[in-house]
C-alpha cells in the first residue's frame, strides 16, 4: 500500500499543471540541497581533525557534545521556520476501502525522510566514522549515532505537534539566547553540564534508548492528532474565521497614500505568508550574531557589510522583492479604481522606510560590538531606505508571479521566478564591493560613507525614481493583471 501512495504522488508531481512552470525553480533549490549536503559532509569527515589542530588539548567528540544542545535547540527554531508536515491529497481516498491508518502512517512515515533529517546525518555519521577509524570505542560510538538519529527524528515529531504553537517558538528562541547569554557571560557552564548527557551515552550507549521511548512517545501523539482530522466532513469543511478590524487611524496623517498603507497592513497580519515575512524581519536583526562575533570574519570586512545590510533589511528584502504579488489575488480590481498608481508605489516604499528604520533603532544593542561595527549598520540602514527600497519598487514591475498569500511563508517557493535571484546581485554585491574597494585603497571611514553617500543621493532622486518606476509599472499594467490572473 506504502507504495501505491508512493507512484500516486509521483504521478500526481510529473502530471501537475505547474510541473513545467516551476522546473527551473526546482533545478535551483536542488543546487542549494546539494551544496548544504556537500558541505555538511565535507565538515563530518574533516571535522576531527579539523579540531584536533584547532584545540590539541581536548577530546573533538566531547568538543562536539558540548555545543550539540545548541545545536538541537536551533535546530528546532530552524524546522519550526522552515519545515512543514508533507500532506497527500488524501480526500479521494476516504471514500475507498483503505485504512485511514494507514494514510497516517504513510503520511508520519513521509516526514521522517525530508531534506531537514537527512542534512544532519550527512555530518554525524562522517564523524562517527572517523571516531571509530581514529580508536574510539565502537559500541559508544554507534549508541552516541543512534541516539542523534533518535533526537532528529523526534525533534521532527515534536515540530508538528509545536508548529503552530508561536507560544512554543517563543520559548525555545528564549532558552537559546538565555543559554548562549549564561555561557558567554560566564554565568553558568551550559556547554560542560549539556556535552555530560552526551559523554554519559558515550560510555553508556544504553541510554540512547530513552530517545527511543521519547519517539515512540511523540509519534504515537502526532498520531492521534492526525487520525482525528482523516475524516471525510472535516476534509470538505470550510473554516469560518471572525475577521479582526485593527485601529490604522493613525495612518490618516499621511494623506492620500493611508488608505494603500492600511490595506497593505490588514494584508500582512491577515494573512499567513505576510504574517511570517514580517515576523521573519525581527529575526534578521540576530543576523548579524552570526559574524559580529567571529574573529574570522573581523578580517573580512565586506562579510561584515553584508551583514549589517541584513540586521535591517530583512523587511525590505523579503516584502519588497515580491512587490505588486502581494497584491496578485485582487490585482484586477485595484486597477479598475480611479486612484494614481504613484500613491500605490509611495504606500510600499513608505512601509519599507518605516520598518528600515524601526528595525535599525531595535538594533543599538550593537554597539557592544564597537563603534565601527555600527557605523557599518548604520550605512547599511541608510543604503537600505535610499537604494534597496527604490531598486525592489523597479524589480518588482517584472513580477509575474501569482502569490496565494493564505499558505505558509516558510519553505515556499510559490511566487518566486529567476527575477528574485537576479535583484540580489545589485541588492548585496554592489554594496559590499563599494564598501570593500575603498575600504581597502582609501581606508579610514571612506568605505562607511560611500555606502551611505549612495544610499542619501538615491533618497535625493526619490522623486525622480519613482516617476520612472510609475512609467514602467504602466507600461507592463495589462501584462501584469493577466499573469495575475492566472492560477499559480
């Protein structure tokens, strides 16, 4: 039966109308799926000796154990983002003769081999290898291994009973940064008490089967959750949702751009794939924790710009590349109002701004990091508002893509076309190879103000951008509302 369900859904893939449609995108994300592979494979095999010279003095696997709670918990945080329950289209099968158990299963089972549980292995069982190649114990090797294999599979589990629980997103993130915050200030040795859980499997390779149990458990839950749901009227029935009205009075201030800015305000709290870019934006802000606090990168200058140029473009960045698709479903009707279309730009470039700058006054705790490392931030703020807001209103008159925006914004590709990849060279590059051109052969400050200089002259050119931007949005008006009406 497992694999009836299996060429069903490959034949469902093969003869789908947007098979032909997304081939390309598909191509590209198999490239990204191969190079995490790649290199998480490369890191497991070369990883022992990679510390061994790095820290002569300590043992590599009680190095790795000593960080693999971090690990788990970002792992979780990264699956919660990211991961989403695979699904079948399983209502003509509850009018056959087939065992609604056997769907769950089928459906659980699916889940255990995506792409986020294999890309660990591609690193623990290199390492394991090598652990064992190098002397280790062989029996506290492969019960350390099958304990991983256990975590991953249950951290799985666990993301599909938490995954619409932001409840549980938030305490998982909190207990992360509280623990890197405990470690980091010397407070408490999280990294001594969390690797002695897993030298104690080491030693004792029996304790890997309270993971065991731990799965079992978590599995039998999601279960049961997901037989309650393979029922026939609960497949056909329709959700009915109380609408939320929200005060945007404030908005009135603005003029004749308010009533854009409250409609693109109710569409992103209203809807899933908004919802999840404009919470995404607040993560960005941690970005930089990722380079800022890595002596390699100190002497990498231009990492550190394209850094900075994330801390608070995350807004703009992920909304303002998918500028008019937000819009898609009601496309058509916008443009049979009687409104001017430099108004419906203005509402965009306004929402970008306001987040730009917003998120840049969340990111003063920086300064910890020294003056130059906010200084950095703060030309990547201004080459934000100025250049990236400006620039995602011009690509965005080459979208062609229909967004449904009630689908989750983690893991999805719906919406995106080669135009996205394209506008991330000028977006990124072109900042960090100014800022690295002159911070090289000029030096001083000069790296810092050129980059913001860029960003004040096209804010200076606002009014003359735009009136270009209109004239091409115009231009392609009709070629827009029939691709928009397309079914994605």
């Amino acid at each position: 039966m497992m694999l009836r369900f299996l060429k069903l859904e490959w034949k469902q893939f093969l003869r789908s109308a947007s098979f032909g449609k997304s081939i390309a995108i598909k191509i590209i994300m198999g490239f990204f799926v191969l190079y995490f592979l790649a290199t998480f494979l490369i890191i497991g095999i070369g990883g022992y000796y990679i510390l061994k010279k790095q820290f002569p003095e300590s043992d590599p696997l009680q190095l790795v154990n000593s960080y693999l709670l971090y690990a788990i918990l970002g792992d979780l945080i990264f699956r919660y983002l990211m991961q989403k329950l695979p699904v079948m289209n399983i209502k003509p099968m509850l009018i056959l003769p087939i065992k609604k158990s056997k769907l769950v299963h089928y459906v659980l089972g699916k889940s255990s081999v995506s792409f986020f549980n294999i890309l660990g292995l591609f690193f623990y069982i290199p390492f394991s290898v090598v652990l064992i190649k190098e002397g280790y114990n062989t029996s506290g090797v492969l019960g350390w291994l099958f304990a991983l294999i256990l975590i991953i599979q249950s951290a799985n589990f666990l993301n599909f009973l938490i995954n619409k629980n932001k409840v549980a997103l938030g305490v998982i993130a909190v207990t992360l940064l509280t623990l890197i915050g405990l470690q980091k200030f010397n407070i408490f040795d999280v990294t001594s008490y969390g690797g002695s859980v897993f030298d104690g499997i080491y030693q004792n390779p029996i304790y890997a089967l309270i993971f065991l149990v731990v799965l079992a458990l978590l599995y039998q839950l999601n279960y049961k959750q997901l037989r309650n749901l393979v029922y026939l009227d609960e497949a056909v029935s329709q959700k009915v949702e109380e609408a939320k009205s929200l005060d945007l009075s404030f908005t009135d201030k603005l003029g004749d751009v308010a009533p854009f800015i409250k409609n693109d305000m109710r569409l992103i709290w209203r809807n899933k794939r908004t919802k999840t870019v404009f919470l995404m934006s607040f993560l960005f802000l941690f970005y930089g924790l990722i380079f800022f606090t890595q002596k390699t990168y100190r002497e990498m200058p231009a990492m550190l710009m394209f850094a900075s140029l994330f801390v608070t473009g995350g807004f703009a960045l992920n909304y303002g590349q998918f500028i008019p698709a937000w819009d898609s479903a009601h496309y058509k009707m916008l443009m049979s109002q009687s409104f001017k279309y430099r108004k419906f730009l203005e509402s965009k470039w306004i929402l970008m701004v306001f987040m730009t700058s917003f998120l840049y006054i969340l990111s003063f705790p920086y300064l910890y990091f020294g003056i130059d490392i906010f200084l950095m931030i703060t030309a990547g703020a201004i080459f934000n508002i100025g250049f990236n807001s400006l620039f995602l209103l011009f690509a965005g008159s080459f979208n062609r893509k229909r967004i449904d925006l009630n689908k989750s914004g983690f893991g999805n590709t719906q919406g995106t076309s080669a135009t996205q990849f394209l506008i991330i060279l000028p977006l990124m590059v072109f900042p960090m190879l100014v800022f690295w051109l002159f911070d090289k052969f000029v030096g001083g400050n000069s790296g810092y103000i050129v980059v913001a200089s860029i960003g004040i002259i096209s804010l200076l050119c606002k009014k003359y951008a735009l009136n270009l931007i209109e004239k091409q949005y115009i231009k392609n008006k009709y070629v827009m509302i029939n691709a928009f009406g397309k079914e994605a």
